[in-house]
C-alpha cells in the first residue's frame, strides 16, 4: 500500500496509438469513433477521484458499438504488444521503487491492475490512470472486484496516500516458534471511510498473513545475530538493535512490515529476555 505518481498519458492520445497500430481499416474506424466516449470516461474517473468516488462510476456493457470482449482485445493484443504502445505499459509498470507491487508492498510487480475492472469498464480498459502496477497474486485476488459504497473501495496508488501516518500494528505472539500478528490501528486524524478503506485493503489482499509469513523467516534469519548481541549486552543491547532496525526500515516505508515486525520485538520484554536468557545459559 504505496503511493505512485500519477501517470500523465491521455486516453485519447493512447486510444489514437492504438488504433495506428490496427489493421482491420472497419475496427480502426470504429475504435476512432469512441474516442469522444473514452475521452469523457476518463474525465468522469478523475472527478470521481477527486472524492474518492469511483464506486459511483456506472458499470456498462459496451462503448459505443464495441463490446467488451473487443476492448478488452484491444487491451491485451494492442495496447499491450503493439510497438507504439508497449512503451506506454512499460512506463507504468516501472513505476513503483524497486519494482515493488504498491498494493502488498511486498511482491514484485509482474502486471497491470484495472482499479475499474475491464468487465463493466471498457470506456477505461487503456486508461492509464486506471491502471495500476501490481504483482500477479494481488492481481488475482482483485479480478473484478468492484465496490458499491465508499468504505468497500481499496485503496488507489495514484490518488490515496496513507503513509503520512502510522496504521500498521503487530503483535508478539509468544511461543516457539515466535510468530507475528499484524492489524490496522487507523489513525485518529483518519475520517471513518479512509479508515474502512484501509482496513477493506487490508483484507481483500489477505496482507496479514502475507506479512506474518515473511517476518517468521525474518526473525528466524536473525537469531544467531540477536544471540551474539546478547551476548555482549543482554536484553537491551538486543531491544536497542531492534530499535535501530525499525528507524532504519521507516526511512524507506514507514508502514512497511519490517518497521511494524521491528518494533513490536523491541517492546517485547518476553522476546529480548529470551536472547538474555540464552546468553546466560551459553556463558
């Protein structure tokens, strides 16, 4: 769940690439007279977005006089092979910092998402604000998901910024193996619809799991290293170590799992005084 900076190609200007690229003169002529619809699609998708209203935009079963099984052609034969578009495809699919999928914040982008689906969108399927970089799992997951209210929408990179606060929680469940529990904590200066959307987000891409999965590996990777600081220090030496990799980790995503995994450790007198314990022992 990370911002991205808003893709600045037109429809218009991308439909009109499109339909260079086409052979067939009929279908060339029909795409090139949708052109005012996918025009006014977009605009309406950014005013929507403005109020974070996508949920309003109607569902429709054509665009013109194509349907949406030859848009959605248009998208993956055309837009998405063709030589005067690909460029277009692969910009927005670099966007993200590392090629890191913005929904999970977690796996490496593979694909684009239609935030609208293409099913009940055509107008939008080559938009590029409706396209977003994601991971081949949050993909699937999406589908053709959409939302019937404000508070079931997920969260859209290009308009939805919600790393200005810290919402990520973990949890230290105690045991042996140690495992991880993550949640949202939203933020008190959220309204309730970002808080909902944030929590829907959360959900519908399973991302506690997700999360606790890595930092099992993430804790296990690390014990020889929290055993010889423990070594040298105890319990704080290790809590202090923890700390710092937490304030290391929220320079790049302050609501990165890592952050999250960090510093529920650290304020975990049962963790850091297992590590003394062991020092004790081996000593």
């Amino acid at each position: 769940m990370q911002s991205l900076k808003r893709p600045d190609f037109t429809a218009r200007a991308t439909l009109k690439l499109c339909v260079e690229s086409i052979r067939d003169k009929d279908l060339a002529a029909r795409l090139d007279a949708i052109a005012p619809l996918v025009d006014q699609a977009e605009s309406e998708y950014l005013a929507r977005a403005a109020k974070a209203e996508w949920y309003k935009i109607d569902a429709t079963p054509t665009v013109g006089d194509l349907r949406v099984d030859e848009m959605k052609r248009l998208y993956k034969g055309t837009f998405v092979k063709s030589v005067g578009t690909r460029n277009i495809y692969d910009a927005i699919k670099k966007q993200p910092k590392n090629d890191i999928c913005p929904l999970c914040a977690q796996r490496t982008v593979s694909t684009l998402d239609h935030y609208l689906p293409q099913t009940g969108h055509p107008a939008l399927v080559i938009t590029a604000v409706n396209l977003v970089p994601a991971c081949q799992e949050c993909n699937k997951i999406k589908l053709a998901t959409t939302a019937d209210t404000p508070n079931q929408q997920t969260l859209h990179p290009y308009f939805d910024d919600v790393d200005a606060e810290r919402w990520l929680q973990a949890t230290v469940m105690e045991g042996n193996p140690v495992a991880i529990r993550f949640s949202v904590a939203p933020s008190e200066k959220w309204d309730e619809i970002i808080a909902c959307r944030v929590e829907r987000h959360f959900k519908l891409f399973d991302l506690a799991a997700l999360y606790a999965s890595h930092s099992a590996v993430e804790v296990e990777g690390m014990r020889h290293a929290l055993q010889q600081i423990a070594l040298r220090g105890h319990a704080e030496a290790v809590r202090d170590y923890l700390k710092e990799l937490a304030t290391s980790w929220a320079q790049s995503h302050r609501n990165g799992w890592r952050v999250a995994t960090y510093e529920a450790l650290a304020a975990s007198d049962w963790f850091c005084a297992s590590f003394a314990s062991m020092a004790m022992t081996a000593s």
